[in-house]
C-alpha cells in the first residue's frame, strides 16, 4: 500500500507520486493516533464556512482505495488543504449522469456531503480533463471554522500519495488506452437511488439553504407535470395538455448543415442568442452535430457572458474515456440549475456550440449575465 505505518508504530508515512516524477522513500507526517478524533463537521448549512483539512488528516479518513463511503478523494482536491471554503450547497441528492441524461434522469443520495463555492476539479491528474467539475466532499474532510478563525492556513505543499494517483485509473487502464475514475464516473457506488417525489429531499433543500421554498415548488412542479405528461401518453389524445409534451419543450425547425465559425476566444464577451434563433439550428433531435440544446440552457437566451474556455476534451461518466470535443464553448457562471433536475446542485457547465452564439464588441451591463446576477462557483 501506498500509505501506511512503518516499522515505528508510532510514525506515519505516506508514499508519494507527483505524475511524471516521484519521490522514494515516502513523506513524514508526523505522529498519528489509530483512533484520534478528527473533529468532523457535525452538521453545515449553505453558506457555512468550514476548513478544508490537511492531507494528513484527510488520509487518515481513507480506505485502501483512497475513499469514504465509496467516494474518492481526488490529487485535484489537495490543492484545497488548508483553505477556508464557504459551503456552496448540501448534497442531499444529486443527479445521475452515469446511467441516465436529460432532464428525467433519476436521482442520487449522497449522505454527509456538500460541495464547496469554487472548488472545481481542474483535471490534472485525469488526462487534462476540461470538464471543471464542482468537487464533492465529505464532511470528513472538512471541520468547523468559528468566525474569529476564519483564515486560510498554508497548504501542503508537497504531493500526494500514491494510492490517490493509483484510484485515477479505472478498470481496463492502460498508458496506450486509459480509462479513468473519478468521483463523476464512480457516483453510482458513493449514492443510492432516491425518488424525485421523496418530500423529506424537498424539505433537506429548503431547509439546508438549497432552495427557497418558491424555488422547490417550482422545480417541484415542472417535476410532476412532466410526470403526468409521459403518463398521458396512454390516454386518449384529448386528455392531452399541449399534446404530452414536457415542459420545457423545443421545437426544432433546422436541419443539418455547416455553421461559419467564429473562432472565440476565452475572455470574450457573446450573447447567447434568442430561443427561437437556435430552434432553427437544431436538428431533429435537438442538436447541433450530436450535441444536445437542453431545456436548462433556456434560461440563459438572450443574456451575455464572457467565454471561460473551448473544451476539446472531457471524461465520459460512462466508460470513464477520454471524449474528444470540437466547436465548444463553456461560459463564465453558466451552468445547469438544476431546475428541472429535482434541484441537482452540481453546477454542471452547459457546453454551447457557436452556432448559438453572437459576439459582442462592447459590455451592456443592463443584459450581462455575471456572478453578481447568476451565481458563482
């Protein structure tokens, strides 16, 4: 193992691997209790701030594979240790993006969870995955910060271990042909499923800070219309609302043929462009060369960002392979709500082809979209 005591039962040591180099002989962490109390946090609300431990303490929570409760804790996540991170949401639930897509997917219970303001994965140690995913931790890793503490230590400033490194490949890796693991694509063994309709998930949510109760009953709602819209398929066509399509709908008016590109650049301000607009992009099935316009990116028509970054390559949950990407674009503080996701607040970016989007010359504060009107994270 790559972690473990020595000789001495009383020292720590902890192997390390830096990815293209490595350190023999292990790390020193110091003394270390087989039983000593880590202080936990016991109990979080959103807006919550809490310190990230150290990774010595953070190891000390591991399994051999280098997880709690089936959730992996990832090299990315080291670059937090130490930090004063205000608490973004509680994972009560999360969505199912390994055996399911869409916005009828089925939903995730994650216990002792929460993800942090900021705190996204930046794919180092997976291949350079680009997918920026908001981390989740346990509350094992993190404790509680009283106001008159809240300042950030210094963080580890060596590697970390090997046994971190070694629960990045998953099943059938090779350096010819890698497959990844990370907590995206090993959700389904750190959850259970829990129903949408569960009413003690919709009070959790408004209760920890989530939602407001405006909020879970609107996310609520769109929920169980849509419920009743697959059921109307078996009844007679005019017992129909809207003819049993879900809400939100598209009606795709385009068909397949070649968009001019307009080669954006991180840092670059666009305007997502009118619904009606990208209807008469999309195909039959919704997209633009395979990729899907989603009811969650409907709110954001009309509104201006800055590009973050083109993303050419992001780890498929399924197969845990690297995906290779082209002609797209996620925006600064755009991201899925999870509105029609039961509440899902994992902020996933909603990846844009050009073709939904005009680039704008100059700033109109009235209609750009920021953190200061769209969150952050």
């Amino acid at each position: 193992m790559a972690a473990g005591y020595s000789g001495d039962a009383d020292r720590w040591f902890v192997g390390v691997d830096i990815g293209r180099a490595s350190i023999e002989g292990g790390i020193e962490m110091g003394p270390r209790e087989p039983n000593v109390a880590l202080r936990p946090v016991r109990s979080v609300q959103v807006g919550t701030h809490v310190r990230v431990k150290s990774m010595a303490e953070i190891l000390a929570t591991l399994d051999a594979d280098g997880r709690v409760d089936g959730l992996p804790f990832m090299p990315e996540m080291l670059a937090f240790a130490g930090r004063i991170i205000e608490v973004d949401a509680v994972t009560h639930r999360t969505c199912d993006t390994v055996k399911t897509s869409g916005t009828s997917g089925t939903t995730r219970r994650l216990e002792r969870s929460v993800h942090l303001r900021g705190a996204r994965c930046d794919g180092s140690a997976h291949g350079g995955c680009q997918a920026r995913c908001l981390l989740y931790w346990k509350l094992d890793w993190l404790e509680e910060m009283p106001n008159r503490q809240r300042h950030d230590s210094q963080p580890d400033i060596f590697p970390g271990p090997t046994v971190l490194a070694e629960a990045t490949h998953g099943e059938g890796h090779t350096e010819q042909h890698p497959v990844y693991s990370c907590q995206a694509t090993e959700l389904l063994k750190a959850s259970q499923f829990v129903s949408a309709r569960n009413a003690r998930m919709w009070w959790l949510d408004v209760r920890s800070g989530n939602a407001s109760i405006r909020t879970a009953v609107a996310s609520l709602a769109v929920l169980m219309f849509n419920k009743w819209q697959r059921f109307s398929k078996r009844l007679p066509t005019w017992l129909r609302i809207r003819g049993g399509r879900m809400w939100p709908s598209l009606h795709p008016t385009g068909e397949r043929r070649a968009y001019p590109e307009l080669g954006l650049q991180p840092g670059e301000l666009v305007e997502v462009k009118s619904l009606s607009e990208i209807e008469a992009t999309l195909d039959g099935n919704g997209a633009v060369r395979g990729l899907r316009f989603s009811g969650e990116m409907i709110p954001y028509c009309g509104t201006r960002a800055r590009v973050l970054a083109r993303v050419d390559r992001i780890i498929d949950e399924k197969t845990g392979r690297m995906l290779k990407l082209r002609d797209c674009i996620i925006l600064e503080d755009v991201w899925c709500e999870g509105t029609f996701r039961a509440l899902c607040r994992r902020k996933i970016y909603t990846y844009w082809r050009e073709a939904w989007l005009r680039r704008i010359d100059s700033a109109d504060p009235a209609r750009y979209h920021s953190a200061s009107n769209g969150g952050s994270a």
